[in-house]
C-alpha cells in the first residue's frame, strides 16, 4: 500500500463543519526592508469552521507561517498588515484580529480563543523553567487543575518523567510535544499548529495528527501549516495551497487530492514520492519582486498570454476556490 493510500485508509471520519469561526477577508502583510518590501501574504480570504481542519500547504517561503503570526499579532515592528481577521464567539461579539490592537490580543484571545504551536519550539519555551512548571503555570493561568500536567503529557505522547526536564535538556521531538501540551493547556477554540510534526517519528507523527483530528470531532477548530501533504490527507477537511504569498486553490481535501485544479497543486501532488516523484520544476518568485499576473506562470505547463494578468479566485466544482486563469480539473468554472 502506497503512503497515500495508507493515511487515506486510517483517515478518521470528517465531521461536518458547523458555523464560522475565523473568517479572513483580504488580509495582506509586507515587511518593510531598507532597500525593498517584502510581500508575505497578499489578498488572502478564508473562513474557518467550528470542527473544521484546514491545512495550509505550500512550499518554504510563500507565507504560510506569517499567516499564523498575522493572526495573532505576533509580527515584528517592521510590518504592516491590511484587511481583516473576525474572530467569532458564541457568548461575546467578534473581534477582529487586525484592528482590535496589541492589549486586546495578549488579555483575551492569544492563548485563551486561539491557541498556537510555534514552529519553533526552542525559542518559545522558558530556558529556566521545567516542563511541569510551564505546563502547571500555564493551566493555573486559564483556570485548570494543575494535576491536568501529567493527562497532557500522555495526550501529546509526552513521558511525563520528562516534564522535569528543563528545556535545553529536551530532544527536539520532546521540545515540539511540550508547546502543543502548551498550546493545549488552556482549551482554545482555534488552535493554529505550525508544522507541529516537526522532529517526530512517524509513530508520533500519527499521534499528534489524530489528537488535532479529535479536537476538531469535538467541536473546536484546527488551522495546520504543514509540508507534509501526506499528513494533511489524513486529517484535514479543507486544504488552502499557498504560493508566492496567495492562496492559489482552497476546497474539500478529498477533492484536492483525488483532482487538484490548480497546476501548481497539482505539481506538489505529482512530487510525491507514490506518486510520479516528480519535482515541481523552477524556483518560486522573490517575494520582493513578485509578478503582476500570476506568479507561477513561469513555472506552469499551461501558461499563456493571459497568465501576465492577476486571475481572482474563481468557483469550482466542491464549494472551493482556484486562482488560475487555465484550471485543470472538470467542473472549475473559466
């Protein structure tokens, strides 16, 4: 049985999206840099859904961890950020996560409604603290049992012998299940996991993608930035493929991977190793100097004239979205 065809077997069932939770409408983020601004994320919209897993895909550079940051305020003094984050709750208005500022951010939703899992864990994590003493400060801080430390050890497949450890005593396998306890500890109804897989064995890897697959059967929601196509097709409901700072294709991850519409996703597709193994050939823009039409043209097999022009997110067969002026699968709409 090929890789694909394995997690497809073990994927859990999809439960059925319930309403809004985070819906996202024309976010943008540029760096400013002494010579030059850097695009990071550009004219991005998605909704996510309560219970729903969203698997943000792409390769390195395109935008996808900034997106994480965008959301929660955590870009350095250099950014500018434009649209808009609304944050949905049933018991209190929405907030939106671009304009409601810094204060707001750090008292009510980070760590409390939205929960994070850095991607990198050894810069995230207290170096004179231990394990248990960030896990039981951060239950106490949210109103938890500190005796909660141990559970959330064992649910991240964590020893919990280990959480007397201090950081730097941790592997980096250790160090990436401590910050998903962390990111866990107070409960969030969103939780952003930023390539959580990191540094696991494929025991792990499993563990870590059904425990996100079960908080979303739950009830709450899941945004995954991941690399690993393989793990989004286990467990994610939605896929949103970024490139050059756009999403390209966002819809149903069973029909992403079974008939992708855009080239570029399906040129990630074809690099899997069961698959055609075969590389996405080029190199992704500068995202300096990126493109005024579509910014994978001169990649893509199927480009022409019309590529030098910006194509809009269009419809497509499934309840999806593609950025392309030539789709490929039947049933996008040109």
């Amino acid at each position: 049985m090929t890789t694909t065809e394995h997690a497809a077997a073990e994927a859990p069932d999809r439960t059925a999206a319930g309403r809004p939770l985070l819906a996202v409408e024309g976010l943008g983020v540029e760096f400013r840099l002494r010579d030059t601004t850097v695009r990071a994320v550009t004219d991005l919209n998605l909704t996510v859904r309560t219970g729903e897993l969203l698997a943000v895909v792409g390769e390195s550079g395109c935008g996808k961890s900034v997106l994480a940051h965008a959301l929660l305020g955590l870009l350095p003094g250099n950014a500018t950020i434009t649209g808009h984050a609304v944050l949905h709750h049933p018991d209190s208005d929405p907030v939106d996560l671009v304009t409601c500022g810094q204060r707001h951010l750090a008292r009510r939703v980070r760590g409390r409604r939205v929960g994070l899992v850095p991607q990198s864990p050894a810069t995230a994590l207290n170096p004179v603290r231990t394990g248990r003493r960030l896990l039981t400060e951060t239950l106490r801080a949210h109103g938890r049992d500190r005796a909660d430390a141990e559970q959330l050890a064992l649910d991240v497949g964590l020893d919990p012998a280990d959480l007397d450890r201090y950081p730097h005593e941790l592997s980096g396998g250790m160090a990436q299940r401590l910050v998903t306890a962390l990111a866990l500890a107070p409960d969030p109804s969103l939780l952003i996991a930023d390539e959580p897989t990191t540094g696991l064995d494929r025991p792990l890897v499993d563990h870590t993608l059904d425990l996100l697959r079960r908080r979303c059967d739950n009830g709450s929601a899941v945004v995954l930035i991941t690399h690993d196509l393989a793990a989004a097709q286990r467990v994610a409901d939605t896929v949103a493929v970024m490139y050059a700072s756009r999403i390209v294709e966002h819809t149903d991850a069973d029909d992403l991977f079974a008939a992708p519409t855009h080239p570029y996703a399906a040129a990630l597709l074809d690099a899997l190793p069961d698959r055609a193994f075969r590389p996405v050939p080029g190199e992704p823009p500068m995202l300096t100097a990126l493109p005024p039409g579509c910014a994978f043209a001169p990649r893509c097999p199927h480009r022409t004239d019309t590529c030098a022009s910006q194509p809009p997110p269009t419809p497509i067969a499934g309840d999806g979205t593609v950025a392309c002026h030539h789709p490929i699968r039947t049933g996008a709409v040109t």
